[in-house]
C-alpha cells in the first residue's frame, strides 16, 4: 500500500515536471526550422526530418539526453543559440514528439 502512494505522489510530479521545463515553444519551433536543424536531418533521413523524433529506436530517451543532444548539435553545427534558445527547442520538441515527463 505504501509503495501505491508513492507511486500515486510521484507520477504527477513527473508530469509537472515537464510542464515546469523552461523554454518557449512557439520560439523553439520557429529556431528549430529556421536553423540547420531541419535540413541536416533531412539530409540523414532521406528528406523525413522527424523521422529522428518519432522512430522506434531513437537513441533520445529522457529529457536530460535530449537537452544534451541539442545542445551538442547547437555546437557541432555552430548553430549559435544561447541557453534560452536551447531550452526553447527542447521544450518545442519535447511537446510535440518525445512527452517526456522525468
């Protein structure tokens, strides 16, 4: 019975937990397809770009692997967005694909 209430208490904080990550979707949607984003995963995807999103095997599995995943490919390809850039991609793309919770 007491592991039924954790549970209980911990699931909604999951969830409010992803409600609560910073950033701005509408902005985030907007860096995400005026960056390389959409034609570098395009181009690895054989013109599907959220493919990478929605696959089985994604190798993305939690809201910390995705912040670092675009925080790298803001690095590796010189995207140039600051740290409210990064969040609002992350936020963008955890609401309309991955919905994260953790």
């Amino acid at each position: 019975m007491r592991l039924l209430s954790a549970l209980i208490l911990v699931l909604p904080l999951n969830a409010m937990a992803a409600a609560l990550l910073p950033g701005d979707v509408e902005n985030g949607k907007k860096l995400h397809d005026s960056n390389s984003c959409l034609s570098c995963h395009a181009q690895m995807t054989g013109g599907r770009p959220d493919m990478l999103y929605t696959r089985a095997d994604r190798k993305v599995t939690n809201l910390g692997e995705l912040m670092g995943q675009v925080s790298g490919c803001n690095k590796m390809q010189k995207v140039g967005l600051d740290e409210n850039g990064v969040n609002d991609v992350v936020k963008y793309l955890n609401e309309s694909f991955y919905k994260f919770s953790d």
